[in-house]
C-alpha cells in the first residue's frame, strides 16, 4: 500500500463548547453521536455474499441489508475480493475457476482463471498483493499460487512442504508481507512477499484461543482481527507483532455460529462478520466489538450456506501514530509531537481523498483548548502537538480518526489510539 503525501501547513483549532470532542471549522453540524460518514442513499452501498448452499453470487444493500439481485450462477462460491481495476473476483470450489465482476454492478465480465491453469483445483479466497499479482490458496495442494493482471500462471508462491499450511482460508497484506489463515494449524502465517520466504507463524497455533481460523483482514487500527470458526468468536492481535490482545467479539456473541469471511465496512466502518449455519450477518462496533444488529438473514433473502462477504470498493485504509520527545513545556502541561504514518490503497480510485475527523482525550478533565496544538481537522492533516501530562492517576488515551472517500463516495475510518501514562 501506498504512503499519501503531507498535507497542509496552515494550523487551526476549533472546540465545541467544553466537550473533548473536536472538529474542523468547516465540518458543518458534525455531531459525535452521528455517523461520521453516511452513505444512506448511495447506490454503490452494496456488498456480496456467496450463496454456498444455492450456488449464487448475491448482492445486498450494506444500510438496510436487504436482497438487490443475484448476480450470477456459480457452483460452489467461496470468499470474493475486490483486485483490478475495482472488479470483484470470486472462485467456484467446484469447477477451480476464478470468475469476474464489476466491482459496483456486479456485471459478469469473464472467467479470469480456468480450473486447472498453474494446478488451480479447489480454490479458497483470492486476494492482491502490493507486487500486483492476485494470490489464492488450494485446498487440493494446500500451496498458494499467483496469477498476473491478465490471469496467466505466475507461479507457486507457498506450499505445505516449507510451511506446514493445512487449509488455506483468507489471506490478506501489510507492505511487504503476506498473510493467511491456517485453519488446519489454527494459526495465521506469514511470508516475505519480494523473496517469498516463509517468516513462521506470526500468530502461533492457537494463540488467544484460535481455534480453525477463516476470516481476517486488518482493521481501522491497523491490529489483525481473525474469525475463529471453532469457537464462535473474532480474535484481535497486535498487527506489528502477532501478540495477543483479546478476545474481540466473545463466543457467540449476536447469534454468531460459524463465522467465516468478515470485513470492515459500512457508514461507520464497523466489522462484518459471515455466520455460516445461520445464514445471516452481523455488524459489531468497530472499536467497543459489541453486537449492534443482524444485517442480512437468509429467511428472507433465500441466502443459504453463506460465505464470503466483500463491500463495493472502497479504501483500505489505515494509520500508525509515532510520538517524539517532548515538543515545548506549558506550565504543567508537557506536549509531545505526534506524526501519523497513512497506508491506503483504492483499487478503483487512485487518489481517495483524507481527512482528520477527530480527536478525543478519554481525560474528561482535559481542555480540548489546552491540549491540543497546531492541529487542522477536516484535512490531511498528520502533524500536532497532544499534552501527555496526566494527574488522573491512570492510564488515558488519546484517539485520533480520519475518514479516506473515493470518488464513489465511498469512505472507510482509520483509528489511532495513543496511550498516556499516568505521572
């Protein structure tokens, strides 16, 4: 994923009233307790979903989750992904091919691979790495292989003799690594995407409680969150190192009973999760991973063995904060510079636009005034000054959003936290 450049010099702070809550000057009547991004109204609003049980490419409508058509017959439908040029791309575990889509319409544009090109038989969940090739696991092999923009054979990027890789479900990337879930390990391991060394288990076999791991993608907070199919929950783990954080959304939480792709989306970004032997799907807070409602259920919709689910593009998108020395010194309070490092990628927009939504100090004691230096919201804005004093006598946080909008008005939100240890 590409680094988006610095955006202006020019600095400005604007509070609400006295609440820790801040928005730019021209953000409008930006309240906290709204979505900080609505696409009631989009057409483009939509997601996919695998109809397993009925052999069907489904799409539905990701606000009020209702059916807007089947797109296409396919036998056997495992997990989609949006790749090239922002068409979607899903496999039949059935017949080893690799079908087409157009990323918005769903319309169908052609087989991309036929079963057997490159040793294709039983393929899982395709996705596309920063080196521009798509890469998808086989269940048959259980190697990994990739395929160029065109859907010619490139070659076998992993295999289970130099990994151990049993059944390979989700993969996903950062930079320069690759990433898939291990089901039959119940582990998510890594390789080096240029030399394609295999770099171990970056979350070791049941980790946290991980059992038959399905699903991950990486999150607003740049953390890897993973579907644990065995037992019913969504593991989060720290997206630099691989270490355990918690149990994200505990054992059936919702209803959930076999999860297998999930996704960050919607208006609010929040996690999407598919529930196999339920056939319906469920949308959790992205920060808090409480269950907030069913989106889709298949009594009404006909949708039966689901499995993948993949939003219409939109960016992916997330940020990493870094915190130097000490900046200047006011009285008791001691600022510190915060630069913030963007990862984002678009595949049907080159140049998604960014902005600074937020920033919250979880000290209610704090002036938003005081506290907060050399700051523009309501543009990419990646550079300020944030007071790290703290008399509470416990841990405090700050938490910093952005919001990235393609030109579908599709948008994704990027979280920070930084932590302030008490004085």
């Amino acid at each position: 994923m590409s680094k988006i450049n610095f955006g202006t010099s020019r600095k400005i702070l604007v509070t609400t009233m006295a609440t820790i809550w801040l928005f730019g000057c021209n953000s409008g009547a930006d309240n906290p307790s709204e979505s900080v991004n609505s696409e009631q109204g989009n057409q483009d609003s939509n997601y996919f979903l695998s109809s397993n049980g009925t052999d069907q490419l489904m799409m539905f409508n990701e606000i009020n989750g209702k059916l807007v058509k089947i797109v296409y017959p396919i036998s056997q439908p495992v997990a989609s992904q949006i790749g090239f040029d922002g068409d979607l791309f899903i496999p039949s575990f059935d017949t080893g091919n690799v079908y087409r889509f157009d990323g918005f319409t769903g319309d169908f544009k052609g087989i991309f691979v036929h079963g057997g090109d490159g040793g294709l038989t039983n393929p899982s969940a395709p996705d596309f790495g920063p080196d521009d090739l798509m890469y998808i696991g086989d269940f048959a092999t259980n190697k990994i292989l990739r395929y160029d923009r065109n859907g010619k054979f490139v070659d076998v990027f992993a295999d289970q003799e130099s990994s151990g890789l049993d059944q390979p479900y989700m993969p996903t990337f950062d930079a320069t690594s690759f990433y898939i879930s291990s089901g039959g390990t119940d582990s998510i391991l890594r390789w080096d995407i240029k030399t394609k060394k295999f770099l171990g288990a970056f979350v070791p076999p049941r980790s946290g409680g991980l059992s038959h791991p399905v699903g991950l993608q990486f999150g607003p907070d740049g953390n890897l969150y993973v579907g644990s199919n065995g037992n019913n929950s969504i593991i989060r783990y720290n997206g630099k190192t691989g270490e355990f954080m918690d149990v994200f959304v505990p054992p059936g939480t919702g209803g959930m009973d076999s999860p297998y792709a999930l996704r960050f989306g919607g208006p609010n970004s929040n996690i999407y999760t598919v529930s196999n032997n339920t056939n319906k799907v469920f949308e959790y807070d992205r920060i808090t991973g409480a269950f907030i409602k069913v989106v889709s259920d298949g009594d009404h919709s006909g949708l039966s063995g689901a499995r993948g689910l993949t939003f219409t593009p939109r960016p992916i998108f997330n940020i990493s904060a870094d915190v130097s020395q000490v900046a200047n010194a006011i009285g008791t309070r001691e600022f510190k510079h915060v630069h913030i490092t963007p990862s984002i990628k678009d595949y049907s927009d080159a140049n998604p636009i960014i902005r600074l939504i937020s920033i919250t100090s979880s000290d209610a004691g704090k002036n938003p005034l005081n506290s907060i230096e050399n700051v523009t919201y309501q543009a990419e804005d990646y550079d300020f000054d944030l007071d790290f004093s703290n008399a509470t006598g416990k841990e405090q946080k700050y938490l910093i959003t952005y919001r990235a909008t393609n030109n579908h008005g599709l948008a994704t939100i990027a979280t920070a936290d930084i932590t302030v240890p008490p004085q």
